[in-house]
C-alpha cells in the first residue's frame, strides 16, 4: 500500500480512539435495528466495491501470467 494509504488508516484508527475515548455517556439508548443493518450494509459495500473493481482483476492477471510461464518452462 502506498505512503497515503497508511496516512489515512492512521488518520481514522486516531479518530476512532478519540470518539470512543470522549464518547461515553453521549448515547443513552442503543441504536435501532435499522441503522445498524444500514450501516452494516454501507460497510459492506465499500470494502466489496474496490475489491471487486481493483483486486479481483489484478489478481487473475497475475494468476494468467503465472501460468503462462509454468507452460512454457515444461515445454
């Protein structure tokens, strides 16, 4: 991962220490149902959109060129 990359996962690991640390007693009654499905979706959808977009070709790429070389070193 590139320089920015590790800045920002710096930057909100800091901003999650923050709000848990400052947060306590903020929120009296837990979330509903609702939200946390929502959020859990919206989690979901942003870890799997750049995996798919980003990983998953880069990945067969990889895997097509590898295998290339296996078949021409056993020819």
């Amino acid at each position: 991962m590139g320089q920015h990359v590790w800045l920002l996962l710096a930057t909100i690991l800091t901003e999650l220490l923050v709000i848990k640390k400052w947060s306590k007693g903020q929120f009296s009654e837990p979330f509903p149902k609702a939200v946390k499905v929502g959020w859990t979706i919206g989690a979901f959808l942003l870890v799997l959109y750049p995996i798919i977009q980003f990983g998953i070709p880069s990945a067969r790429k990889y895997i097509r060129k590898h295998q290339k070389k296996g078949k021409t070193k056993t020819s």
